[in-house]
C-alpha cells in the first residue's frame, strides 16, 4: 500500500500544506507524584518528563507550534529506555529533522531542508533510527498537535476517532500491605467509581491480594499487571497464573518476560484468563506475529493487547495495531506511562478510535502528580470526555507550573 492509501484505510486524515521546520526545542521538567507508585520492578516517587517542542512555517509565513510528551521512567526498569536514553535519542532525531550535525545540535534548521508534506514522510525521516519508540513518540505527538491546530480542529478528527467519552480505569501500585492495598481499591470504586481496576502483582504478592479484593469487591471488572515478574518455564510460576483463573479476571498483563511473545501463548495456553500483552508489543509486526502465534494454539479469543503509544513509537504505528487487532477480534487498550495531563491527553484522543474498546489506564487514586502542566482531562464517574478544543485541546497548559 503507498502512504496515502494507507492513510485512507486507516481513516486518518493527511496534512495537505508543505510545513517547514523551523526550530524544535526540547523541554525537560522534574515531576512530583502525589504518592509513590510500586510496581514489580520499582517503587518510584518522581519522573522527569520531556516535551519536544517543534515550530513549523506554512508556505504563506504561518507559525504553528506543536508540543508533544516523551514519557520514560527514570531507569530501564520497564524496557532499556530511561529519561537519559530518550535525551539521547532525541539528538538524533532532531539531526534527522534539521539536518544539523548530531554533535552540534541548535534546533534550527540547516539550509535547504525540505518541507514535511505528510505524516509518513516526516516519519519516515528518523525511521532509521532503531529503537527509542518513547523519543519518536513525542516528536510525532508535537507534529499532530501543529497539523491539528492549523486545520483548527482537535486532534482526534485527524485521528478518525468518533467516541465523545472513553471508560477510565485505574492501575493500583503494590503496598506493602493487604490492609493498604484495600484502602486504594475502595477510593477507586468508593470515591472515583472508575470503569475498572487493574493491581499490580508479582510472586509471594499476588494471590492474597487478589483474594482480599475479591471478597470486598465480588463484582468489579479486575485485572493483574505483573510487569515480567514470572518465569514462564518455572511450573510453580505458571501454577500461580493458574490460579488466577478463579478470581474472574478480565486478564492478566505481561506475566512473563519483557521481551517474549512465544512463551506467553504456549505456556499459558491452559488458562480461562486471558492474557494481555504489554512490554513485548513494541510494534504492528509483533502484533501481527503474537495474533499468529495465538491463533496456531487455538487461543486467539484469549489475547488482549495494551496499546501504549510511547511503547510503540508514536500514534500512528497505535492506530495501525488497533485496527489490526480489530480486524482479528483482538481487544484493545491504552495503557498508561504516568504520563503528565498533555500525555494522558493524547492518549485520551487516541481511544476515541472505536476499536479501542476496552477500558485504559487514565486515572489515579489521586491526581498522579502534586503539580501538573495542564488541566487533566475532564473525568466523571469512570468515563473521561475526550477534550473538543484546537489541538490537544489542553486548558492552562503551562511549562513552568
Ligand atoms: O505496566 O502499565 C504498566 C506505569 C508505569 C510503567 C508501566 C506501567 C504503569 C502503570 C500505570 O500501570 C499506568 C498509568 O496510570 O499511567
Ligand atoms: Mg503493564
């Protein structure tokens, strides 16, 4: 398929004005969480977020100012990329995009650079650049933000999303107890009401905790997130995951290595529950190859993937694996890298898609940062409104907040 078909298939809607690049700058900001969040390989308290900022000059003189969001953790405890590797990467990127020498960076533009004309092309720019999915998401976040605002709708519309409001789920961090782990599952149901609850599990906190919640909470829609804590080849492992089957889990994330695929569908192909992938889905090829995979050990019906669009590199490679999914009757979500109000925003404009049907990571047991750069998007009783200003459609987005 050449680009603008492909763009047609995917009911995503072209930038038609050439756009110059006329700086990117890079801003970088410490982020205080309102409360430590724990998972099985961290318990972590701040982030820095990185917001690659581009300004592009239409044929006619315009300037349009795009902002987008690289959200990485702090260390390469969720895959190798870390706020340092993604400061890296981004040289790179923007050597790409302004043609200037990779060791003398400005962010202004060498001379003679060609316009961008459309998303594939300015993607295809830095496309040679392995890896480093979270970097090339923040730069193709500032891009849509830019071609949104000089169409002067919000970036949805571009996207082809139709849904108006999206189910919001929460994602508890692991406490050190059952007792404080039950107190933020009841401001989850009690206070925020979210559409769903996924916890945090890894071995020796997992099946007393899911117990605890399910005498409480017989009915709410529940799931695990383990973050490549078990060892798949490792029977008392996989006994656990059994186990789980008798909670009534809409599924359980990642349980077992961060970069496999194969070992998750055929040593877990005897559970009810079933399995989402999260850390192993970089891209639409490993979309493709687990769908496969799934479907010669007849679980096909069994896998769910949790689309993140920093994990996969932008939003563009996020529409294509959902429409890919829903083609193979796969559900869909979007998971969430604490991601400060502009991320979690885009990410909100991305499930209006309609293949994304089931509920994400948007919310917190409290807001997820004591200060953050917008307004978070409006939530109310478990569903989110997808924002309908130009752009992002951010309120009192401020840097320096
Ligand atoms: O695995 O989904 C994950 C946070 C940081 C890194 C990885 C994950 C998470 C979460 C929280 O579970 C998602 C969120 O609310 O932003
Ligand atoms: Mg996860």
């Amino acid at each position: 398929m050449n680009s603008s078909d492909e763009l047609l298939y995917l009911g995503v809607f072209e930038n038609k004005t050439p756009l110059h690049i006329e700086r990117i700058k890079i801003h970088k900001k410490l982020m205080n969480l309102s409360f430590p969040f724990e998972t099985s390989f961290a318990r972590f308290d701040s982030l820095i977020r990185i917001f690659p900022e581009i300004v592009f000059r239409t044929e006619s003189g315009e300037i349009i100012t795009g902002m987008g969001e690289c959200s990485p953790l702090s260390a390469p405890w969720y895959d190798y990329e870390c706020h340092r590797t993604v400061e890296l990467a981004l040289n790179y990127i923007i050597f790409a995009l302004t043609g200037k020498s990779v060791d003398n960076i400005d962010g202004n533009v060498a001379e003679g650079m060609p316009p961008v004309t459309d998303i594939i092309s300015f993607l295809d720019r830095f496309k040679w650049i392995v890896g480093h999915n979270m970097a090339k998401s923040g730069i193709e976040g500032a891009y849509w933000d830019a071609v949104a605002q000089l169409n002067n709708v919000p970036v949805l519309k571009l996207w082809g999303g139709k849904r108006t409001t999206v189910p919001a789920g929460t994602s508890v961090g692991l406490e050190p107890t059952i007792d404080a782990f039950i107190k933020k599952i009841d401001i989850a149901i009690g206070e925020l009401s979210v559409s769903r609850v996924k916890v945090k599990v890894k071995p020796g906190k997992d099946i007393k905790y899911i117990e605890a919640i399910r005498k409480k909470y017989p009915e709410i829609k529940l799931q695990v997130d383990a973050n490549a804590a078990y060892d798949l080849l490792n029977p008392e492992h996989v006994a656990i995951l059994k186990e789980f089957d008798n909670y009534n889990l809409l599924m359980i994330e990642q349980p077992g290595r961060n970069d496999d695929i194969f070992d998750h569908s055929r040593q877990l192909a005897d559970l009810k529950t079933p399995i989402c992938l999260d850390e192993s889905i970089l891209n639409e090829m490993h979309t493709r190859q687990a769908i496969e995979l799934w479907r010669q050990n007849s679980v096909v019906s069994k896998l769910i993937i949790n689309i993140k669009p920093p994990r996969v590199g932008g939003f563009l490679e996020s529409i294509r694996i959902a429409k890919m999914c829903h083609e193979n009757g796969v559900s869909v979500w979007c998971g969430g890298m604490y991601e400060s109000a502009l991320g979690k925003t885009s990410n909100i404009h991305f499930c209006s898609r309609e293949e994304v049907n089931l509920p994400g990571d948007h919310i917190s047991q409290a807001p997820y940062f004591k200060e953050n750069v917008a307004d978070s998007p409006i939530y109310n009783a478990g569903e989110i409104t997808v924002p309908d200003g130009v752009g992002w459609g951010l309120k009192n987005f401020d840097l320096k907040a």
